[in-house]
C-alpha cells in the first residue's frame, strides 16, 4: 500500500504538468477548427475596394448608365476545417481526456490504499488486526484492484502516444521536414515500446518492461487456459494450470535448477566476493562459506560446485584474501572481541575448504600454498586464545595431513621419473637433459614443502 501511495504521488504531478503543457498546445490548435473573424472583415474590405475599382473606370469612361449599388453584405463563405486540423485536435482532446482520468484514478487509488491501512491499524490486537487484513485483502483480491492500479500507467503512456501523434498532425500546414522528423520519432517511440511490451514474456530475466507487459502476460496466460481447457474436456486429464502472474513465471524459471542457473550463481558469488571490501561484510561472507561446505550434522556436499567455481575465480582470490583477513587480526587495530571472532570464523573456512579439496583436484595447489603459508608461521595457528583453542590443533592436523599427502604425491612422481630415467638409459635411447630438468623441478618442489 504504500508502495502504491508513492506511485499515485508521481502519476499525479506528472498527470498535472502534462494536462498544462497539453492545454497550452490545445489552445492554439482549437482555433482551426472554427472560422477566423478577420477573415470574413478582409473578404468585405476586398470587394469593397473592387467595386470602388470598377465605379472608377464607368467614371473615366463617361459611361452614363446609373451607377450600382454596392452591396455591403458579404457573400457567404463556408468554412471546413482541414483534415489535420480535425486530427491533432481529436489526438490531443482524446490525450487530455486521459490524463485527467489518470489524476482522476490516482488520487482514487491513493484515498483506497489510504483507507486499507486505516482498516488495518485502527485496533491494536494482533488477532483482530489479522483478520481485518485477511478479510480487506481477500476483497482487494476478489475486486482486482491490482488491475486496476495497472491499469492507470497505461492510460497515461497512451496519453502521451496521442500527444505525439497530435503533434505530427500539427506539424503538417507547416513543415514537411518537421513532419518527417517527428514521424520518425515517433514510430521509433511506438517500436520500442512494443518491444519493450513483449521482450519479458519471452525473457522473464529482463529488466525492462511496461505496465502492458502484465496484461498482456495475463490474456496470454488466459487463452492457454481456454485452449487447455477445450483440449481435456473431453477427457479425464487433469492438468496444472499456467501461471497466471508474470512475476511468479520469473520466480519459476530463476529457482528452477539446471546448468545456466548454476553457472548463474557462480558468477553471483564471485561478483559478491569481489566486491565485498568492508571488513564486517568480508567476516560474513567468509564465514558463509564454512556454512556452505559445512553442516552441524556433518559434511554438506550440495554446495560443492559452487564453492569450487568460487574458489577458482582469479579475480575474486578468495583463498589469498582469507589469509590474509586472518593475518590482519593479530592487528591492534581491532578489538579483542572482533579480532577472536574474524579468527574463529577463517579458522572454520580454512577447515572446509581444506576439506573440500579431498574431492576437488583442481584446489589442490591453492590449498596447498595455503597450508604451507599457515604452517611457515607460528603465530597464526598458536593457541594463545582460548577462544580458538578448539579450532587450532584441528585446522593445524588438516593442514599438515595436506602438505604430507601432496609430499607423498610429489615424491611418488619423483620415482616414477627416475625409474622412467633407467628404463630409458638401458633402451640406449635417453634424453637426459628433460628428465633432468623434470627431476630437479620435483626435488625444487618437495624441498619447499619440507621447509
């Protein structure tokens, strides 16, 4: 209702700047629709003057006939107003029309919503303020009166339609160039809009729209129904009606599960991650993410793509930013207590994460210079707190298991490489100097692991 209020607001002061432009345009308009008085004196003053003319010459001629009488009244001439005169002033008349029904409508709909709420708050017991609600609603629903507040945009959009289009008929005894030109315009005003009508029924995730969109949707939604209907009527089929809210179709396709929604989601994090920069808006997300991979019942798995494709975004670096958020609260700019609680919280996402990366591969080198970072000073896993005295020997065993297991890898290929090196130094056929190379980049790699 309120929402409604301050949209009624707005379609009045728009309807009244726009009925006192299109009355000043009127009333130069409606002055060719009847005959101009002075035209009538200039058609006296004419033949006036051409019959002095003729008495003129029957005197230079010496003509002695009886001189005529001069007619002083005028003949009558019949006045018809141009054709594009009728038109802009039909167009404009029609437009003013409709506007003055959309002041009319909104200043309505604002006194109706006005009195909902009124209704609503006129007693203080929650029971009774419920079914008041439910009774005053249920009839708002049954006298759709959302059409009705629908239906007030489109009345002032078509106001204008008109205006535009009085205003090309306006322009025709005057100027051919300024006809084109408005005609132009006005028929890329029409073409956007009709697409603008008709793209969110195809595309529910647009964002563009008119008020026409909805009705538009509904007459749709309705001859789907009729034709549903006289498809089963002969049959004991039930069927599932179709949706008749726009809104509630988008609702439908943007929860509906499949590859484009989770791919869409993916980039909803990263975008959120990236753009996360406040520190208690960072402490929440990065506590978010434990939530997500983890459960208080145990390992939670339905998030696992997500937080992956979150993980591996290069620009977001969640991993390098959660370090170093746990770096930063040994600082002594924070309180103790938000310094505990930003701890506990990476605490439990290196945890997750750490865990996550047993079935996802592909962080297996992230993690692991995370392990080794973490590992490499002491002062980040001591238990100085007993706050997070719980957390620190379990994440510190997670990560050491880590490093151990990518050891073990590391080391398991290194062998794999020296007994490739002898099997091919007896075929008599070597290239010691990549395996060499291979060998070395191996030991470089565990000898960092070891330190």
């Amino acid at each position: 209702m309120d929402s409604w209020m301050r949209d009624m607001k707005g379609v009045l002061i728009f309807a009244a700047l726009f009925s006192a432009i299109l009355t000043a345009f009127i009333i130069e308009s409606y002055q060719a629709l009847q005959p101009d008085p002075t035209d009538a004196v200039v058609g006296l003053l004419t033949r006036i003057s051409g019959q002095m003319s003729d008495l003129v010459h029957l005197s230079n001629a010496s003509i002695s006939a009886s001189p005529q009488v001069l007619d002083a009244q005028p003949h009558a001439v019949s006045f018809k107003p141009t054709t594009s005169s009728l038109l802009c002033n039909t167009l404009w008349f029609t437009s003013l029309f409709l506007s003055l029904t959309c002041a009319l409508l909104a200043t309505l709909v604002e006194q109706w919503a006005w009195g909902f709420t009124q209704k609503i708050d006129g007693t203080t017991a929650p029971v009774v303020r419920a079914k008041i609600f439910a009774y005053v609603y249920s009839g708002l629903r049954k006298f759709d009166m959302h059409t009705v507040v629908e239906l007030i945009p489109v009345l002032l959009h078509a106001s204008l339609l008109l205006f535009f289009a009085g205003l090309v008929a306006f322009l025709v005894p005057i100027s051919p160039v300024l006809v084109a030109i408005a005609s132009v315009w006005l028929a890329l005003i029409v073409v956007s809009y009709g697409l603008l009508t008709i793209l969110p029924l195809f595309r529910p995730e647009c964002p563009y729209w008119t008020p026409l969109s909805g009705i538009l949707w509904r007459f749709l939604q309705m001859l789907q129904r009729f034709s549903l209907h006289a498809l089963h009527a002969s049959s004991n089929i039930s069927y599932r009606g179709p949706k008749v809210n726009i809104v509630d179709h988008m609702v439908e396709q943007a929860t509906k599960i499949s590859d484009d929604s989770a791919e869409r989601d993916i980039r909803a994090l990263c975008w959120t991650a990236r753009s996360t920069t406040d520190g208690d808006a960072l402490e929440l997300f990065i506590d978010g993410i434990s939530d997500a991979v983890l459960a208080p019942e145990g390992r939670r798995y339905s998030h696992d793509n997500l937080i992956v494709g979150l993980l591996q975004d290069g620009e977001a670096r969640v991993i390098s930013r959660i370090e170093r958020f746990l770096i930063n609260c040994q600082s002594d700019v924070l309180s103790p207590a938000v310094a505990i609680r930003r701890r506990v919280a990476c605490l439990k996402t290196i945890w997750a994460i750490v865990a996550l990366s047993e079935s996802a591969p592909e962080l297996s080198s992230s993690i692991d210079s995370l392990a080794s970072s973490l590992i490499g000073v002491p002062s980040l896993l001591s238990m100085d707190c007993p706050e997070t005295a719980d957390y620190i020997p379990s994440v510190r065993a997670l990560l050491l298991w880590k490093l151990f297991r990518s050891f073990s890898i590391q080391v398991k290929e290194l062998v794999h490489l020296l007994d490739g090196n002898d099997m091919v130094s007896d075929q008599g056929n070597s290239s010691p100097i990549q395996l060499g190379h291979d060998i070395r980049l191996k030991i470089r790699s565990i000898a960092q692991k070891i330190e």
